[in-house]
C-alpha cells in the first residue's frame, strides 16, 4: 500500500497565567498537607499492600514519602481565563507557525477534558472565535484524545476529504477540583494545537495502535453539585476502582506501542525518541522499563507540568522538538491513555514542524526564568 506523507506541519502550546509550586499550598493550607495521606490523592496514590505487586507501584515507592507524590509545578487558570481562552491562543499559535489563517482550515478537532459548558462540547464555540468556515468536531477520549485525535485527522487527510486539519487539546482541571481538597496539587491546566496536512514523502504518521480503557470505568467519576449563586457545577470524585490503574498501565502500553510499530512496519529498536503521557512522576520511568528503553530516549515533564491530562502529548512533542530531542526524519513513537476513553499510540516519521511561540515565557505570571530548566529525563 502506498504511504501518503500526512501528519504534524504545526505545534503550539498555551499555558494560563498561574503558576503554583508546593509552597503555596504548604503555607495556605498547612493542615491539610499533614493529613495528606488520609485524603483522596494520596489514597489513589498508594500501595494497598505491604508489598508492590507490579511494575507501577513499584515505580511509584520513591514517591510515598512525599504528600506531592513527585509534583513540583502545576499551572492554574487566572481571572478571565478558561478552556476557551487557552484553547483559541493555542490554535492561533499553530495556525501562525504553519503560516495559515483560519480561512485555510476546512476542520477543527477539539477535544476538551472537560468542555466549558456541561451538556456542550467547545469545538463550535471556538470555531466562532476563531472565524472557521469549516466544519468543526468534538471529539472525546479523556486523556488519551491527543493520539486519537491525531490518527483522524491524519486518516481524513489521507482519505481526501481535507486538506488542513487544525487538531486542539484543552484541559482545565481546576475548574472540577475544590482549591483546598488535594487534587489540585498534581493538576495543571493547559492547551494544545497542532496542524495536520501533507508533509514531504515517507514523512508522517505510519502506524496507530487504540484501544477502549474500560477496565478504568470505576477510576473518576462526575458529581453535579450547586455553587453559591445555585449554578450547576461538576466536581470530580475518587470512584472504588484506583487499583486498577497500576493493574492495567503495563497490559494498555505493551499492546498500543508494539501494536503501533508494528503497523508501522517498524520495530521499537528503530523508534529514535518515546512520548508518553505522564500524568505522574513515576509514569515516564514506568514506561521505560515495561519497554526497555533507555530513560534517555523520553522526556519527564512531570515536574514542570504535573497532570495536564491529554495536553501532555502535546507539551512532549513541544518540548522534545523545542530542545533538539527529535529533529526532522526522526522515527516517534507517542503514548497516550486515559480513564473511561482510550489507550493509544502512534509511530510517525517527523517532518520540519513549525513550533508556536514558547509558553512558559508567554505566561504573564512567570516568577523565574524556567527556560534552562532541564527537562529531559535521565
């Protein structure tokens, strides 16, 4: 079959303008960090057992001591700012580097972890901000919709039905978690973008590998409660199903990355740089060793980032590109997974993707210089 070079021509990222580190919490909040370990992050966050029984938890013992479990930054939506906000300079970001106006874009994907209206996705609400002509999809897979989102676009473009895909990721957790519960320590809020269209030959997306992540149905779940002013808000719970999460990590990355490679027509040992989605400190190590890659093969933006759900995928390619990590030809592999969606990866050739402006230093509350901080895994 022939191969058709469609994938990446763009990439933005978009960050609000907060950023918290432990010590805002430590001095707001000093009795809930000494009762950390009774509440309901800490308690998705640890061993049900004396002894770790998989590769998860074990990766995770390190972290234990530690209330933040590893979390050192996390980025917070600030007055007038929401999904939307993060979402539309995000996509004009990508759409400046690719050297395209909204005019050119014949779809948008959104995908929104979660949309800023219940009952609503944002992909029409965006596409009016932006002045999109075209048609514009939400598309839903937790935090496993960055891959996902990219294998539709890439197969629309593939198929003929559109030449310029504007892909864009959200997510804004601090919407769904009280301040003072524990859950907003290793959250983070954020957006992402990226343009697919025709790329030069042999380039592009090669192989995808998705699966259903049922088996973490009972992980979260959503709670409708009424704030002050009697509004319908949603707030995320801890459902009976954490364990599960160690229990599967290992089964959903074997079979999407050796899946994907082999769709690909490639093996692992020809894949030049890893991305996985790391919505815990210990996830990029965990991955390495469930493959048995070299740790230097990927980047841990855990730390500079915390959870920012399916934007991860989006930050790691960011960075990765941003920093030398991978560089035109270059073979990806990306990792991404969700509770309740999906679990996928894909294999791409990379091309000479245009990046958008640096996020860190567009963010209006940037307290230090964080552009010599190294974030490449070691």
């Amino acid at each position: 079959m022939t191969h058709l070079p469609v994938g990446i021509r763009s990439l933005a990222l978009s960050l609000p303008s907060i950023r918290r580190t432990n010590d805002y919490y430590i001095e707001k909040y000093p009795e809930l960090v000494a009762q950390a370990e009774q509440k309901g992050f800490a308690k998705l966050f640890s061993l049900s057992e004396s002894i770790s029984s998989n590769e998860f938890d074990q990766e995770m013992l390190r972290y234990l001591s530690d209330p933040f479990r590893g979390t050192v930054e996390r980025w917070m939506l600030g007055s007038g700012e929401s999904s939307l906000t993060l979402e539309y300079q995000a996509a004009i970001d990508a759409l400046h580097a690719a050297k395209l106006s909204p005019d050119d874009v014949e779809l948008m994907i959104v995908a929104s972890v979660w949309p800023e209206q219940i009952g609503f996705g944002n992909a029409a609400f965006l596409a009016s901000q932006l002045g999109l002509q075209g048609a514009a999809w939400n598309l839903d897979a937790t935090c496993g919709s960055t891959p996902v989102a990219l294998q539709t676009a890439c197969a629309l473009v593939k198929a003929g039905e559109y030449r310029n895909v504007l892909v864009v990721i959200s997510c804004t957790y601090s919407r769904f978690f009280d301040e003072d519960d524990t859950f907003p320590w290793f959250t983070s809020d954020g957006a992402g973008a990226f343009v697919i269209g025709s790329l030069e030959p042999n380039q592009g997306i090669l192989g995808t590998k998705t699966v259903h992540t049922a088996a973490l149905n009972e992980v979260l779940f959503a709670q409708i409660i009424k704030d002050k002013q009697n509004n319908p808000q949603v707030r995320m719970q801890v459902g009976k199903g954490g364990n599960a999460l160690g229990e599967t990590a290992g089964e959903f990355l074997r079979k999407c990355c050796k899946g994907a490679v082999a769709a690909a027509g490639v093996t692992l040992e020809q894949i030049d740089f890893f991305l996985f989605n790391t919505p815990t400190a210990w996830v990029a190590s965990f991955c390495t060793r469930i493959l048995g890659i070299d740790p230097e093969c990927t980047l841990n933006l855990y730390p500079q980032y915390a959870n920012l759900g399916p934007v991860l995928t989006v930050a790691n390619l960011y960075h990765a590109a941003q920093l030398g990590k991978i560089r035109e030809n270059d073979l990806v592999l990306i990792y991404g997974s969700g509770c309740s969606g999906a679990a996928a990866a894909n294999v791409m050739r990379w091309g000479n993707v245009a990046l958008g402006s640096d996020p860190i230093k567009q963010s209006n509350s940037i307290g230090k210089d964080a552009g010599d901080r190294n974030l490449v895994s070691c």
